[in-house]
C-alpha cells in the first residue's frame, strides 16, 4: 500500500486495526527509516489475538482433544515469554470447562489423542497450585498402566483402532509423560516408558533408506493399507512425521543425559534432519504434503508440517544433537512458514495451507485432504516454532 501524504497516513492509522496501521506506516516512511523505527510483527501475540478474536468464549472451542491442546500449549509458550495474563485465564477457561472441579476430565481417554492435554493440566498445576489439575493429570497417567499394547509393547493409537501404532500418537502422549513425571516425581518409569514407545514406534515404521518414517503399522496386518509382510502403511504423510520429531525433541530435552538409549534418539533425530534437508522445497522453504514426491502433480506445500520441521531442526541445532549448518535449513523453513501468513482488512492475522485432521490411506487420499486456514493444527504448530525461532538467526 502506498501513502501519499501525511493526512492520509492518518485518516488510515485512524480507520484501520493497530496492526494494518502499523504496516501503513512503516510503508510512508523512508527505507532506510522504515527498516530500522517500524517495530517487526510479533507474529505470535497476532496469531493469538486473532483467534481469541474468532472464538472470544474458550469455552466455544469445544470439547477435550488434542488440536485445541495444541493450540493452547503453543499459547502458553508464549504466555511464559510475554506475561500476558490473559492468555493463561483463557487457557484455564477451557480446560476448566472440560475438566470438573474434583479433577475428572470429561472425557473417555481411550484414544492417545486425548493425552496431548495432559501437557496444559501439568502447567495448570504449577502456575495455580490448584490440586485438580495434578489429579486430572494423573489420571492420564494411571491409563497407561491398562492402555492396550501391540505384542512388543508399543501403546495402541486407540482403542478403536486395535494393534495399530500411528507416528501420531507418540507426540500426543509421550512430550506429557516426560513432564508429568518431572514435575510429579515419576521421573524413572516415565523416562523409560517414553524411550521404549519411540523406539518401537520407530523399529515398525522407519524407513532409513529415505530417512523418513511410514504413517501407521498394523500389528494384525488386517487393515487394508497395511503392507503384507511389513505391515505399515505406504505413505510418507508429512505431520505425521512432524509429530514423531517433536516428540523426539521434547522427551530429549527432559530425559537425563546418561540414560543408557538416549543417544538411540540422538541418531533418529540425525536422520530426520537429513531428510528434512533433503525434501525440503528449494524454491519456497517449506515441505510438502506427501514428503518424497515434491515433484508429483498434485501434491502441495503444507504448512503445520512445515512448522514441525522448522522447529525441530532448530531445537536439534541449538541442543548440539545435529551440525550448525542446519541452522540455514531452519531459517529457510520459517521464512517460507512466514510466506503462508496473512492479515485481513481487520488486521485478523491468517495461516494459509494446513492439512485438516487425516486418517491413513493411500496417495490419492493424502493428496486429495482439504486445505484449510486457521486449523488450529496449524496454529498451534506454528506457536511452537515461532516460540523457538522468533529471534533467531541463519
């Protein structure tokens, strides 16, 4: 937009939300006054304001599930960086609403969907010292002792879901059981529990040729994408594999420098990291739906995934596990992060191509899963990166 004098910087500074003023702004000014006085976006107080825009009632965002956790946990980053007391009293606004005054969730937890929650309970009860949270996350705690497992022990996706193991479920529940156990003192089984499920998860579903890991395996080998003498799934869907590092990368950072497998989840972020580099998009920075086949009509540039990989590989760089060189990587990967985000008329901020809630199947089914826009996937994704990357530099 370009202003043409100062009467109408003002009619427009005046008319127009604070952020779109500030753009207008910064585009009067000269360049080189522009670039060293207009402030830079702080794109996660923006994202933030805008969704609690769109859904001002936490208790609109609807029912105990692990998209709205994730979203909240990604809000709570950035609670603990700016103070702003009002997002952790809308965080509490939804988890109260979901959790009862004696500390029960108000949810079955027969799914490790349902567990990635248990992330907001355990911050709960440290920010209030209000006892129910800790009860509450207990009680996903206590439901791993009869969650069911595969033959070899790796903890089902869901009980819906029989003998099936989903790249999915290990960031849903492992990052939490970490940090219950470090806050609560259940530090030994805790540890151990989520190094034996990354790695079994990883035993079935890796794929060290590319680097990459397969969606789900089946123990049972009944489920029609289940390959007959593997048993997993064919497709390298990217959030999926955005989980699994993520997953990495929180029970890493909590989990003693002297356990005895710890440097077994060194090397699969190693591996990770080199197909992140190797699939990642040289035009736009980002990675695509489908990871290994960026040149097949049809398959798009997917955002929450992105997000995932940014914040890993910088996580993984800063934590010494992966060469500095990745650093670039990572910068890459945030400014094409940054490309998919827009502001409207409003001022609302946006966040353009992420991949809806995904079941598994084959190419044609991951190809074709809509596009959307502030899916809180995305948004919650993203808050985590931006956490890590914001001040950052290649």
């Amino acid at each position: 937009m370009k202003i043409q004098n100062r009467r109408e910087l003002l009619k427009l500074c005046v008319s127009l939300p604070m952020l779109s003023a500030l753009d207008a702004a910064a585009s009067w000014l000269p360049p080189d006054i522009s670039s060293k006085q207009a402030d830079p976006i702080d794109w996660s107080q923006a994202v933030i304001s805008s969704a609690m825009h769109r859904h001002p009632d936490p208790t609109t965002l609807g029912k105990w599930g692990y998209q709205t956790s994730l979203f909240l946990f990604g809000q709570y980053l950035v609670y603990k960086r700016t103070g702003n007391k009002d997002h952790l009293d809308y965080i509490r606004g939804w988890v109260d609403n979901n959790v009862s005054d004696d500390g029960v969730i108000k949810s079955n937890l027969n799914a490790l969907d349902y567990m990635l929650g248990g992330n907001l309970l355990v911050v709960l009860a440290k920010e209030t010292g209000e006892a129910k949270y800790r009860t509450a996350a207990e009680s996903i705690r206590k439901r791993l002792d009869t969650y069911p497992r595969t033959n070899d022990g790796g903890f089902w996706h869901a009980t819906s879901r029989q003998h099936q193991l989903w790249l999915d479920g290990m960031y849903m529940s492992m990052p939490f059981l970490v940090r219950y156990g470090t806050a609560f003192g259940d530090e030994t089984y805790a540890f151990d529990e989520a190094v034996k499920q990354l790695l079994i998860y990883a035993r079935h579903l890796n794929d060290p040729a590319s680097g990459l890991l397969f969606h789900a395996y089946d123990e049972s080998g009944a489920q029609p994408w289940a390959d007959p003498t593997t048993h997993h799934s064919p497709i390298f869907w990217c959030r999926a594999i955005g989980w699994y590092g993520m997953a990495l990368i929180e029970v890493l950072e909590l989990l003693p420098h002297d356990h005895a497998q710890r440097s077994d989840l060194i090397a699969l972020v190693r591996q990770l990291a080199g197909a992140y580099e190797k699939y990642q998009d040289a035009a736009t920075g980002l990675w695509y739906q489908v990871v290994d086949k960026g040149t097949l009509p049809g398959n798009w540039l997917e955002t929450s995934s992105s997000c995932m990989y940014t914040y890993t590989l910088s996580r993984a760089v800063d934590r010494g596990y992966i060469p500095k060189r990745f650093r670039k990587v990572a910068s890459k990967g945030y400014a094409g992060v940054l490309s998919q985000l827009s502001r409207d008329d409003r001022g609302d901020a946006h966040i353009a191509n992420i991949c809806e809630g995904t079941n598994v199947g084959d190419l044609a089914f991951y190809l074709a899963r809509p596009k959307s826009t502030d899916d809180f996937h995305g948004i919650g994704a993203f808050l985590i990166m931006n956490e890590e990357l914001r001040t950052k530099k290649a």
